[in-house]
C-alpha cells in the first residue's frame, strides 16, 4: 500500500472504483499499491474509515486469502492507545476487504521529510509509544512485520501504528529474496535476510531501525540498492549519530544481529518510559505526578491537528437523548422521569458517585432511579440498583462489587486497570473506540477525544475511557456530555446483548491534559441507570421511550414565534412566572448577581411537535448552577402541561417539554420528556 494508507488525503475516485464496499459508502481514494487498493469510506454513523481492498491477483492465490483471513481474525483482537483498530473486514468477498479507522496526521517519514526529524521529550514518547503499540501486538499474538516510518502515523494525540499483522503481498516498495518473507529494504531483520524468519523479535529490530530515523532523520543502514541495504543490515553497524546517548543503548540492543540479544517490546517500552520520565521531571513542575505511562505521552506530545476538506462533513444532527444535554457551561445532573438526563459532577445523591479525592474531580452523581424511571428488573444475573441513600450496592448474584466495600474511581485505580484481555473485553473496547471515534468527526476541528485509551478493572467491575480535550472550556463541557452518553449507551448494549457473563457494571471517564494527572470526570452504573437503555430496550419508562421525537434548534426556533392561542398564552405565562419567580428564589444556589425576568427565561410552542420548550437567554451560570437550573424548569414545564391537560383533556395537544440554553454560539438542549402524570415530573 501507499503510505496514504490510513490517514492521506482524499483524491478523487477512479473510474470503476466501487460506490460501496460492506457497510461504507466510498468518497474517494487514499492509496493504492501491489496489495491493493486504500479507498476513503464513511460509515453510516458518519465515521471516518480506511477501507483496504486486496488486488484481485492476491485474492484468486487460495493461501494468501486463508492467511488474509487468518490473520484479520487475530488482528481484530488487538486494541491500544498507539494503534488504528480493525473495525471489520470480509475475507470471503470477492476482492476481500478490512476498514480501520481513519486518523488524520503525516506519517513519520512525511513529518520527517518536511519538519525535519524528532526531537526532546517528543523523540522519546515517540520511541515508547510505539514500543507499547508493538507489546500490544505481541500480547495478541501477533507479529506486525512492517514496521516502517510509512506505518507510523503522527496525529495530535500521540503516533500510530497501522496495518499491524495484515498479510502483505509483493510490490515495488518490497522484496522477496529465496527463503525469505516480504518487506521493506532497511526495515527486514538480519535473520529474515538470512532465512525468512519472522517474528516479534524481527518487529523489535525494525522499532530500533524506526526510533534511530526518528532521531536523526536518516535509516541507520543507508539507502541505495537493495541488496547493499541487506548487507549492511546482515553484516555491517548501525549508524546511530545524533540519537540521544540515553535512547542509544536501548535502541543499539534492538538493533543486535541475533534475535535473542533484543529486548521485547514490552521491556523496550518499559524503559523508553523510564527515560521519557527522567526528561519530564527537567521540563516540568516537581509536584506534577503521573500515575500512568500514557499520562506522560499526552503531557509532552505536540501535533497540531489536521483535517482534509476534501471528506464529507458528518450532519450535525439533531440533538439526541446525551447528544445535546450540556449547555456551554452547563447541564444536567439526576433523575428526570420522562427525560434523558445528561451525567455531569454534581451533588451526591445517593450510590457511590459523587465523591472526590485530592487526584480527581468530582465524579459524576448516579441518582437512584425512580418507580416511575428505575428498569422493571436488572439484567438477569446482574445485581439490582443501589438502595437509596445507603452508599453501598444491593447485589443479588456474585460480583465483584460487594456491598459496602467499594470506592470511588479515582487515578489510582484507573492506573491499576489493564488493557483488554479475552474476546468480550476486547468487543468491548472496540465497540468504545468506533462510537467515541465518531464524535470526533461530528465535533470537528479543535476537539480530540484520543488517545480514548479502553482499560479494564475486573476486581471493581469498572470500564475506564480515557480522553484529551483541545477545545475551549465550552466546548470541552458538551464534549465530555457526549461522550459519556455515547459510552453509556455502547456498554450497556454491548455487555446486556452481547457478553452477559462480563462482570463490568460502571463506566468511569478519565481526562488527561497536558502537565496535570489524569482527572476523573465520570463515574456511572450503565446497567441499572434506564437513562443508557436503547429505546427498544424495554426497560425505559413511556416518557424515555417516546424516542421518536427529538427537541432541535428548529422546533425552538417555532417556539419562539409569538402565539395566538389564547390557552398557550395563559399557560405560557403562568409557566414563565413560576419559573421566573423559583429561579429568583436560588440566586444563592444559581450565583446571580440581579434579577432575573422575561428577557433571560422565556417558554414558547411548537405546534408542529406538540412540545412547549423553556429556553434561558441568560448563559452566565457554571456546569452546576445550570444544572439545578434545568431541574426546576423542566419539573415546572411538566407540571404546567399536566394541569392544562386535566383542565382541558384531549383539546390540549401539547405532551412533550424541552429546557434550552444558550451556550454562546447557539441553543443547545438539555432536557426533555413527556408530560404523562405529575409524579413523572422532576420535584
């Protein structure tokens, strides 16, 4: 393949390139060479995707098709924060076919070519980064075979290594020598030279190759004829001037002639963080801690981030049940019955969520679900919702949360979590990666959720993402809303439908930022809270359940039109001043510093969709005020169109509420329901 690969720029589309392959619709191409073809595809979620289809002379040999499937069935079982994730292939098709995902950035040897070569604390994350992109493949038991600068790509977030144990076939770019497996001249260990042999030791050599370039700009065996590069790699020493004396010697190790003198990758990583420690206790403040490797990556990597015009922008979509539940600096925190509730930290009210300690801010509240909203019974062989108000979890089967002994998420045990292990864990964090990689496409430019690090923490039954925001501090509020009802939603069908058995129940968000420890944000049951059910689940109340509608900017903007109706101005009216006169009543609670009247809290109709929307011009209160907020008006809106609907019966067409806010460049929604009967409505 090219060294587009999966993260080049768009060219248009060939004649007889298809429209579709699988699921993806193909916008275009990204690369093509001896094995085949990079085609640019979109999910129909919008996602990003690099769909790989094999040249028709590699697909009619029946063994380079038995191995191509072979090894996409391994390969699919690897994940890590430093690789691209298989999302899904076909190797009975036609021309078999696999998608990864799609990650913008230069390759290092683009970025070396125009930049110039790596340097400082870079050059060193760079080195472990992908040494532990290479202990993950390992790990799988899997040998990648072609590491080389063209597959290793740059993005903001820290390199990536791509088509990782994906069966190669012959090109220009590669040779084959009597006894010997394909590869790349420079980046083929001496014993594949020599007898065809490869292995992960033979991946470690071409990482010692790959980090020597990174340093210096140049291969450590030279360039030139190809069988002049084999002989310097089979006889000769590596050029290894101007790589950085502590680098030197791990990488010299990696470069011996005799497989056995290299370390694995995973010691090799080891220590590439042990020196990328050394670097950031000189360039950092003292006090600054970092309870995992990749803390430290995130800490001093620095790519600016890059798009190509040429995709397809994803539709902004309406907002969703979590997709539009956080105001610029705001949204919502604990139960609403008839309303899908955004989780943000907030105020303890009952269950584990809540608590914070000196490494981690606030977690997120997990209200106890009501009668009207709790799920008529827990998943079977899962345990039942915490008992109100006790701190401990109720368990009605064996788990590992055990009532009374558990504590909350914090950075110690998000250091103490693992990478996937086993078929359910790794479906798991695959299922993560593709929903949380469809948000970036949707937030756009100046947002980056990776390195969307997936670990696991069995003995606590928790499932940890980890994330990096680069927007502002508004943007940073409704990114991190979206991710958490997008990972809620995900585990709760994949652990429910899927793997059962697992004995996962909490979802824990974990934020990294440059110079700080990692931060946790969320804390949540994503098996007892009805909030993170599918519609079609059964276990959502009627009001959650009425998934069909969706408030947006449109049916606002209809609100906002003075009506005419007399029983809509009175109920409008009377609605407005009970929420005027309470949202007075909490200037304490809410921080204002005036009174607040019709020309900040407005309630409005949208006949279209039978829904009376509240909406705040006021945009002035932080994440927590907003939040009670948006509890007190939605509770009033429900409550309004109940009264009018007993006064008026069927005449009275409006069931539905939404509570809107302006966040500085547009409404966003944050609350929203139907109005079935009063003890639906938030107190």
């Amino acid at each position: 393949m090219s060294e587009s690969g999966s993260s080049g720029r768009v060219q248009p589309a060939q004649a007889g390139d298809p429209s579709r392959i699988g699921p993806y619709r193909i916008v275009g191409r990204l690369g093509a060479g001896g094995m085949g073809t990079v085609h640019a595809g979109v999910a129909s979620d919008g996602m990003r995707v690099a769909v790989k289809v094999i040249h028709p002379s590699q697909a009619q040999e029946p063994e380079f098709r038995a191995r191509f499937r072979r090894e996409v069935d391994m390969s699919s079982r690897v994940t890590g924060p430093y690789l691209i994730p298989l999302l899904s292939a076909d190797a009975d098709a036609v021309n078999p076919w696999l998608a990864t995902e799609y990650v913008a950035g230069p390759t290092l040897n683009q970025q070396v070519l125009a930049q110039g070569r790596l340097t400082g604390p870079g050059l060193y994350a760079f080195a472990a980064a992908t040494a532990q992109a290479l202990s993950a493949v390992h790990a799988a038991g899997v040998v990648h075979r072609d590491v080389k600068p063209q597959n290793v790509i740059l993005t903001p977030s820290g390199p990536r290594v791509l088509d990782f144990g994906i069966a190669h076939g012959d090109d220009d770019t590669r040779v084959t020598r009597p006894g010997a497996t394909t590869g790349t001249p420079g980046w083929i260990s001496p014993e594949q030279y020599r007898t065809g042999a490869t292995g992960s030791e033979g991946d470690v050599f071409a990482w010692g190759a790959l980090v020597a370039y990174a340093a210096t700009g140049r291969s450590p065996f030279g360039t030139g004829a190809p069988d002049a590069v084999a002989f310097r790699v089979t006889s000769g020493q590596p050029d290894l001037d101007g790589v950085p004396m502590p680098l030197r010697e791990i990488v010299g190790r990696a470069l011996a002639k005799e497989p056995e003198e290299r370390p694995s990758a995973a010691d090799a990583a080891e220590e590439c963080f042990e020196l990328l420690a050394a670097q950031l206790v000189q360039a950092m403040r003292a006090d600054t801690m970092f309870t995992r490797a990749e803390d430290m990556i995130t800490a001093v990597w620095d790519m600016p981030p890059v798009d190509d015009p040429a995709w397809p922008k994803p539709a902004r979509r309406g907002r969703r049940p979590w997709a539009g539940m956080a105001v610029v600096a705001a949204a919502v925190i604990g139960g609403l019955a008839g309303g899908v509730v955004a989780l943000m930290p907030g105020k303890p009210e009952g269950g584990r969520h809540g608590t914070s300690n000196a490494s981690s801010v606030p977690a997120s509240s997990a209200p106890v679900p009501s009668a009207s909203s709790a799920p008529a019974s827990s998943p079977a062989g899962f345990p039942q919702p915490s008992a109100p108000g006790t701190g401990t979890t109720v368990s009605t089967s064996a788990t590992p949360k055990q009532a009374g002994s558990v504590r909350p998420a914090s950075a110690r045990s998000w250091a103490e979590a693992r990478p996937a292990r086993g078929e359910g864990e790794h479906d798991i964090a695959r299922a993560v990666l593709h929903d949380q990689g469809v948000l970036v496409q949707e937030f756009g430019d100046g947002i980056d959720l990776a390195p969307r690090t997936v670990r696991f923490h069995a003995s606590r039954g928790e499932v940890y993402l980890s994330y990096r925001l680069t927007a502002d501090e508004s943007g940073t509020l409704y990114a991190e809303t979206e991710v958490a009802g997008r990972m809620c939603r995900t585990l709760r069908d994949v652990v429910v439908r899927l793997h059962p058995d697992l004995p996962y129940r909490t979802f824990v968000m974990v934020r990294e930022t440059a110079g700080r420890g990692p931060q946790v944000t969320w804390d949540d049951d994503f098996l007892t809270d009805a909030r993170c059910a599918p519609a079609d689940d059964g276990t959502l109340n009627t009001s959650v359940a009425d998934a069909g509608w969706e408030p947006d900017e449109q049916g606002l903007g209809q609100a906002m039109v003075p009506s005419t109706d007399s029983d809509e101005i009175g109920v409008a009216g009377r609605a407005t001043r009970k929420i005027i006169q309470r949202t007075n009543g909490m200037r304490t609670t809410l921080g204002t510093d005036r009174t607040l009247g019709n020309a900040e809290l407005k309630v409005g109709f949208d006949p279209g969709h039978s829904a009376m929307y509240v909406w705040s011009d006021y945009g002035m209160w932080n994440q927590r005020q907003a939040a009670a907020w948006a509890d007190m008006a939605a509770g009033e809106a429900c409550r309004a169109l109940v009264r009018q609907r007993d006064r008026a019966g069927d005449a009275w067409p409006y069931s539905r509420y939404a509570v809107a806010e302006w966040g500085g460049s547009g409404y966003l929604m944050i609350r929203w329901g139907t109005a079935a009967e009063p003890a639906d409505c938030p107190a």
